[in-house]
C-alpha cells in the first residue's frame, strides 16, 4: 500500500529547526524523511535547510546529516553510500536536499557526474525559485518576471528577463532510472514519489516547488495554497521519468487564472499585461510538448 496522511511514520527527524514560518523547503525535507525512516543519511549543501538545521549546539536531525560544500551535494552522497556499502551496510537511504540554486547552478556538474555514474542515491531539489538564504538573488531556476534583489523590477527591466531551466527534462536527458516533479502543495503525490523512488536501485531525483513566503511575498499560512496553485494554473506540472518515457501524474482539468496566481505574490506584482499574456503564451506552448511527448495518466 502506498504511503499516505494515514500511513505516514509518525516519528519526526526534522524539527526544532529555525526555518521561517511557512517555510515550504522545511516542510519538504520532513515529510521526505518521515517517508524514508532512520535509516537515512542526509546531505545538505549551504542553504536555507542547512543553516536552519545545523545550530550549535542543536542538531535539529533525528537521523545522521552532514553538510556538504554548496557545489557538492551529489558527490558527497557519492562518497556516503559507498563508504556504507564497503562496510556492509545495506538498509540504509543515501539523500540529499539542496535548493535551486544549489542544484540547477552551483551542483549542476556533480549531480551530472553522479548520473552518469548511476551511484545509488536519492537527490531531492527544493526549489524555492531564488537563492533566498542569502538574500534573495536570482538563480536559474528563478521564473520569468519574478523580482529579486539582482533582478529588480523597473520602469524598462520588470524582473527576471530569462526563463525558468527545466532541470527536470535536464536530468532525463542524462538517462537516469528515476526522475519526479512534484510539489508541497500536493503531498500525497510528492510522498508516494519519495517511496517508489526509495527502491529503485541507481540515481533518483525529485523536484519539489517549495514556495518561500519570505521571497515570495506572500503570508505564512498561504504556502500549501500556492505551491497548489501553481500546479493548477499550469506553470508546474507533476510527471515522472522512468525507464526512458515521460509520464504526466495530473492534468488539471481546467487550468485556473495565472493572473491571480502571479499578483497573490509580491514578486510578480510589477507585471503587466503583456508580462502576463507572455508567460501565458509559454504555458501553453509547454502544455502543447507535454501532450505531444507525455504518456497521460
């Protein structure tokens, strides 16, 4: 039986930690932990989990963590899965969370070389769109039009003028055996992707939207409702990768009003109707690959 709210671990072994209220990176590393159990090492590059997990005297993990140079998430998980395994140990998770920036930019080449090598880990992404721990600076994975404090909004720039990597399809490309999107707004298809990708032998990685209320510009208590919305209006999509086909997990019957979605947050609250009539235009382009090259659930 899949894991679900009923049957999820009640044990916690991320907490006390000193994340922002409404944090959508904490709630993503919990309920990924809660899912692998205690037998899991995690790895966490410079970042927000980082910084808010490792506070001395507190280590806010009931599991073995260790913090990885920001570049070195994947070959760090490298090195404790086969450092495990020259022991003999066999139940156990090799994880790693890192943010967007972590990933897509700086983690890029060694998450690449873990791929190419099919070393047994799992790579988790929780992409919260800009390098917020640091102030909120554009990373690659920061969308188009969005404000942060190096793209900021003006009368002739209105915020990031490039669109967002699709590191999901990047990470495909390389053949890896597993691949998910997913979203803390919709935690049951997020769980069961943690699970199924648990026993998969080989590199796995799962792309989790994991809103930032800080960098977002919106309340605390609206972080679930967002990271759901933006599933529902179509600038993400839930799919898998597996054994070389891509597969779509939901299609929103109707897609609900990107305007809405976008003016909720502060960083996006400059934009125009043109802005918007452009990021509508690529949806719907995305939306018309996905169909042409997605098997649809």
């Amino acid at each position: 039986m899949s894991v679900n709210a009923k049957t999820l671990n009640e044990d916690e072994f991320f907490y006390g930690h000193k994340a922002c209220a409404g944090c959508g990176g904490s709630l993503a590393v919990r309920i990924a932990l809660k899912v692998l159990g205690e037998r899991s090492v995690a790895v966490l590059p410079a970042g927000c989990m980082s910084a808010v997990g490792f506070n001395f005297p507190q280590l806010c993990f009931g599991n073995n963590a260790i913090i990885s140079t920001f570049a070195g998430t994947a070959s760090m998980l490298t090195g404790v899965e086969a450092g495990l395994r020259a022991q003999g140990i066999t139940d156990f998770h090799a994880v790693g969370f890192a943010g967007d920036g972590g990933t897509a930019d700086i983690g890029l080449q060694a998450l690449s070389g873990a791929i190419d090598r099919n070393d047994d880990i799992l790579y988790i992404c929780y992409d919260n769109e800009a390098y917020m721990n640091t102030g909120i600076q554009k990373s690659s994975l920061t969308p188009f039009g969005a404000k942060t404090t190096t793209t900021p909004a003006g009368k002739n720039i209105r915020g990031n003028l490039r669109p967002k990597k699709n590191m999901f399809e990047i990470v495909a490309a390389h053949g890896i055996p597993y691949a998910a999107t997913a979203s803390v707004g919709y935690l049951n298809d997020f769980m069961q992707k943690v699970e199924k990708a648990a026993k998969i032998k080989g590199t796995k990685y799962i792309h989790i939207i994991a809103p930032c209320p800080t960098g977002w510009g919106i309340a605390t208590d609206e972080t679930v409702e967002i990271a759901k919305e933006v599933v529902d209006c179509g600038l993400w999509y839930l799919a898998e990768f597996e054994n070389g086909e891509y597969k779509l997990n939901y299609q929103p019957k109707e897609f609900t009003d990107i305007e809405s979605y976008l003016k909720k947050q502060s960083r996006f609250r400059h934009l125009t109707d043109e802005d918007i009539e452009t990021i509508k235009r690529s949806r719907d382009a995305k939306w018309d690959a996905i169909h042409n090259n997605f098997k649809i659930n």
